[in-house]
C-alpha cells in the first residue's frame, strides 16, 4: 500500500484557501499513485478551537464535493480534518473520502483536557479495511497518547496506524518516541501527518515521519517546510516532494 501523508502550513478559520491547499497537494501527490493521503488534525480550518463553532459543518458540505470527486476519479482514500456539528454538539473529526463509497465521520474519542470545554468526544471508533491485508488505524493527535486507542487498533488487526496532528516544537520530541513505541509494541507501520507554521497559538513543529514495524524513523521531513511524504509499505520505498517541487503544481 501506497501511504502519503502531508505537511502542510495551515490558513486560520478559512476553509475554502484550505481546501484550495489540500486540492493541490493531493495533484502533486497523485504523480506517485498513491492509495491514501492523511492531513492534519482540523486541517481545513487550521487548529483554532475557539473558532470552532462557527466554523464547524457537515460532512457532506458541498464545498468537500471535489474530494470526493478526486477519490473516486483516482481510487484514492483521502483524510482531511474539519470541525463538526451534530445535536450543537462540537466535534473535533476527520472526514474519509473512499472511492464510490459514503464518507466516514471518525470524531476523536480522546480529548486533550483543554479541549474538553469546547468538543464532545466522539463514541465511534474507526479501521478502515485497505485490499486484502492491510487495515488502517486513523488516530487525531492527543489519541495516539491514549493505550485504550491503540489497543483497539491491535485488537481489530490494524497494520497501519496513521496519527493526525498538530504537534508543537514543544511536545513533538515525546511524541514522536511514543509513536516509535506503537510501531515496534504492536507491529505497525507507523504515520504521522503535522503541520508547520502556527495555529491556534502554537508553534507548529513539522516533522511528519513515518516508522517501520521495529519503531525505526524511516523518514522524515523537515521543521519548516510544507510537503509529502509517500511510503510503500510493499517495496519500501520513499518519495519526498517539498517546498518549490509543490509550487510548482498547477
């Protein structure tokens, strides 16, 4: 399977710029024929959960139309974050694009306590089946600190943990050993999809990676640049497209 993940400088509150974003990096992506492709945690709205009331939608907004258009043009699955609404309950969630298929809502279960006074946790958990081997394991930032997550993502067979982030340059280094730890405690290629720049008052720290069965850092971008990381966890190999290579895209 062909995993990408993306490293991307969010828009504050803008969803539409956002998706302009998204639209263009999943173009540049798609010269690698990729299966999926994870942002981060609220990725079209940026991490601004003060503003997440106003912001916050449905999955089948009409403005998310185009990448469900993408996925099925390209049998893609695509993950993006947005704030959702139901009942004037205020989720924190990724929307799964599948080809030809309905879109999943996976609402984060395990909030971080500042987040706790804006969002409900979500009740639904999430493995999204890939072929005939492999199963994915979508995770939203402050999940992948949680043991009752991941186990559930080893109890349903996951083979593929994919963790959806901000992540400051203050907390990034922790998180990135316990990552490391998932991969090698429960024997699975390991992702992580992080932003640069700012959003909602933290210093974003980048370094989207991606780590081996055994917790070794396979790869890794850097701490201030957007891009792509795209891993095939069948050859192994590695593609990168950073910076200008992006800008370049139509």
């Amino acid at each position: 399977m062909r995993i990408c993940i993306a490293q991307i400088e969010p828009i504050k509150g803008d969803i539409q710029k956002n998706l302009d974003k998204h639209l263009k990096f999943i173009t540049a992506a798609l010269a690698k024929r990729p299966d999926l492709i994870m942002f981060p945690e609220l990725s079209l709205t940026g991490y601004e959960p003060e503003l997440a009331r106003e912001l916050a939608t449905h999955p089948y907004d009409e403005r998310l139309t185009p990448l469900q258009e993408i996925s099925d043009r390209n049998n893609l699955i695509i993950g993006v974050g947005l704030p959702t609404i139901s009942n004037h309950e205020i989720c924190i969630s990724m929307i799964i694009f599948q080809p030809n298929q309905e879109r999943i809502t996976y609402s984060k279960q395990y909030l971080y306590p500042t987040e706790k006074r804006i969002f409900t946790p979500g009740t639904t958990p999430c493995v999204i089946p890939f072929g005939k081997t492999d199963i994915i394991a979508p995770a939203i930032c402050y999940e992948l600190s949680n043991s009752e997550h991941v186990d559930y993502a080893h109890k349903m067979n996951a083979n593929i943990y994919i963790a959806s982030v901000l992540n400051s340059v203050n907390g990034v280094d922790a998180d990135i050993e316990k990552l490391s730890r998932t991969a090698s405690g429960y024997k699975m290629v390991t992702f992580m999809s992080n932003y640069i720049g700012t959003s909602g008052g933290y210093e974003c720290a980048g370094k989207s990676s991606v780590w081996d069965t055994d917790g070794n850092l396979i790869a890794q971008l850097d701490s201030k640049t957007e891009g792509l990381l795209i891993y095939d966890t069948q050859t192994k190999s590695i593609d990168m497209q950073r910076g200008e290579m992006l800008k370049m895209q139509p």
